[in-house]
C-alpha cells in the first residue's frame, strides 16, 4: 500500500489514562477555544489527514509553504494549518509553554506545546495562496478575519474528546484497512463539493478503469453561501452509488475541512490528504476549488506538472458534457460534433434548478440523485 506523505501516518491521539493526567491539570493552563474550522483541522492533525504535520505550524514552515510550498523539511506542502490568537494571549504564551485547547463548546480536546509564535503579513500571504488580495475573494477574506498572531507547535488529542460523524466519517487508519480487506492495491481519489451530476460520475468511472478502486470523498465543512449544504451532498452520493456503481468498487467517506477555495494549491493539498488516506491516484479536472474567475481552467494541472512527483499520480480530465448526437455523457477529447450539440452541465444552472424545486434534465442529473436532494428542506448554505 502507498505510504503516507513523509512516509509515517502521524497518530497524535494519547490513551485514556494519559488523557485523564493532562485534563486534571487543564483548568491551569492558558486555553485556546477553537472554532468550527480549526477543530477540524486539529482532529486531522491528531487521526494523520494531515501528515507529516504533527501539529499547528511554526513560523518556519509557515514561511516555507506559501513562498515555496513545501515544509522546512523540503515536503510538498500548499496551504497553511495554522492557530490564530488575538494578541493578549500572544502577550502571554511563547516557546516552552504548554496550552490547553478547546472545542467550540468549550470541551477540553487536547494540549499544544508551543514552540513559536509570530506575526504575518496578510496582504503577502493573500496573494501567494490565492494569486490575489481582493477582499471578494472568499479565502482572502477568511484570512483577512484571522486575529493577528500564529501559535505554533506540536499537538496531543484527548481522542475520546473529539466528535465522530456517522458512518462515513472514517480515518486514514481506517481507510487502508477497508482498501486492505477490499484486496485494493490502486485506489483513486475524488473530491467533491457538489452534489453529483453525470459529469461527475463519468470521470469518476473513467479514473475506475484503471485502479482497483474509487473513494469518493466529499469536504464537508464550512462553505460559501450558494453552496451545496453537507447533508445534500452526502444523501446525493448514497443515492447515486446504490444505483448506478458496482459497490464493491466504490467507497464514499468524508473529508472534515472547510473550502479555502485556493484553485491548484488546494488541488495539490486535497491530493496529499488523499494520499494519507492510502489512495494512490487522484483525479484533477477542471477549476478544482475554484471559485469566480480567479484561476484558469487547467490551472491546477499545471501546478503539478510544475511540482514534479509528490508521491500520487494524477489523472487529468478536461471538460465533460452531455452531447446530443453521441448520446451520451462524452470529453472534447472524444466527441467531434459542434457545441451546438452539447449539453453542459453547468453548476450554476444545475443549482438553479433546484432552488427552484425543477428537476434538473436526466441527461445531466441522474432522475434518483434530484428526487433525493430535491426531498431535504435545505439544499444550499444560506448567508
């Protein structure tokens, strides 16, 4: 099986009994809450998603990712795991100290040991992760909320503390035993943020001619508004795997983390994760995380033919359409009749659609896909 990136899945979760030892002595400590989002970018840190990381970024590395995109250990890495803190609490911890960290709701969920905290230049950083400093620019937004200050340091998680979500909520660990069981030896990974349409199933099935098996893997986290809710992408996938996929074949998990919408570093960033997962191709196709008209088509492509060998082979896909005289789900690689006979399955159009309560036409969504997310109450994340 494929080793993880670094060649050590990192498990940074300690027993009960240890944990019982450190949370006798939690109320002492300076604590850090964390939100939504950096919760779950700590659980990925603790269950291996995130390896090599063994924690939040120190300076170093931060420094090294969005000028070079590697770590200081010379990794491929693309985007930032850091934890912000406003600056009293910046006044008050530095390298030595240890910090108590908190869920959302305030549940103790694990320690750091600080070894670095420090400031970063906002406007720099903007446009060497996202190729831009507008403020309409969701990601540059998001980083433009931050507080100041980056803590950095290695982590240790109380793992009974932190949540599990169902079934499908299943670690890298947990993944390499399924392909294990399944006899895969080459797996191909998908991310997603859509509710699928037939675009989407025809380059899955295309990659799934070539590896033993397909893990479709929804990022579930937080999103912009007009996105597709989690629950609707998730009930989407079951419905479309149930009828149309050969279930031996095809496995669908979760990737806990929110968009950063950062075109081809998230594109080489959701391929590293994959690859923690045990998954030994990835499929790149057009605008992955994109978001407006930031970042050309192909753009992510070409980044990593730019980066060389990270570890996971990449499957490129161009455009992919419903045409009317093939009759049938085709690429511009394959179909030579004129635009006129295509049918795209343009997002934007499909999400129309079901805000309005319309079915989307077959050709482009599969009839049991719209009957699933067109029964929730909510389809799209609401401003």
């Amino acid at each position: 099986m494929i080793q993880p990136h670094g060649n050590e899945l990192v498990d940074r979760q300690i027993g009960a009994e240890r944990s019982a030892e450190l949370q006798n002595g939690f109320d002492d400590l300076t604590t850090v809450t964390l939100n939504q989002n950096l919760l779950f970018d700590f659980a990925n840190i603790s269950r291996g998603v995130y390896s090599p990381l063994r924690g939040f970024m120190s300076r170093n590395d931060f420094l090294k990712v969005v000028n070079d995109l590697t770590l200081e250990s010379g990794a491929a890495w693309p985007l930032p795991i850091v934890l912000d803190i406003e600056t009293e609490l910046a006044n008050k911890v530095g390298p030595g100290d240890r910090i108590g960290i908190r869920s959302p709701n305030g549940t103790p969920v694990g320690i750091m040991n600080v070894d670095s905290v420090y400031r970063y230049n906002e406007e720099e950083t903007s446009q060497n992760l996202f190729g831009t400093t507008d403020e309409e620019h969701p990601g540059v937004r998001t980083l433009q909320s931050k507080e100041p200050f980056f803590v950095g340091g290695p982590i240790k998680a109380f793992s009974d503390a932190l949540p599990r979500n169902g079934s499908h909520d299943l670690s890298p660990k947990e993944t390499r035993v399924l392909f294990k069981n399944l006899g895969w030896d080459t797996v191909v990974g998908f991310q997603t943020r859509n509710v699928p349409h037939r675009a989407h199933e025809y380059l899955q099935k295309s990659a799934l001619e070539h590896v033993d098996g397909l893990l479709i893997q929804p990022k579930i986290g937080e999103k912009k508004p007009g996105d597709y809710r989690n629950d609707a992408i998730l009930e989407g996938y079951e419905s479309l795997i149930e009828s149309y996929y050969p279930t031996e074949s095809v496995a669908l998990s979760m990737f806990k983390s929110r968009m950063w919408y950062a075109g081809p570093r998230e594109a080489v960033f959701d391929s590293i994760v994959r690859k923690n997962y045990g998954c030994t191709h990835f499929i790149i196709g057009r605008d992955h995380a994109g978001v407006g008209n930031y970042y050309g088509d192909f753009e992510a492509q070409e980044l990593f033919d730019a980066m060389g060998n990270i570890g996971i082979e990449p499957l490129y896909y161009h455009y992919a359409f419903y045409c009317r005289k093939c009759d049938g789900i085709v690429s511009e690689k394959i179909c030579p009749h004129d635009s006129d006979q295509h049918l795209e399955p343009s997002g934007t159009k499909l999400r129309g659609m079901l805000s309005d309560s319309e079915s989307p036409p077959p050709e482009l969504m599969r009839p049991e896909v719209t009957e699933t997310v067109l029964s929730l109450d909510e389809i799209f994340v609401e401003d």
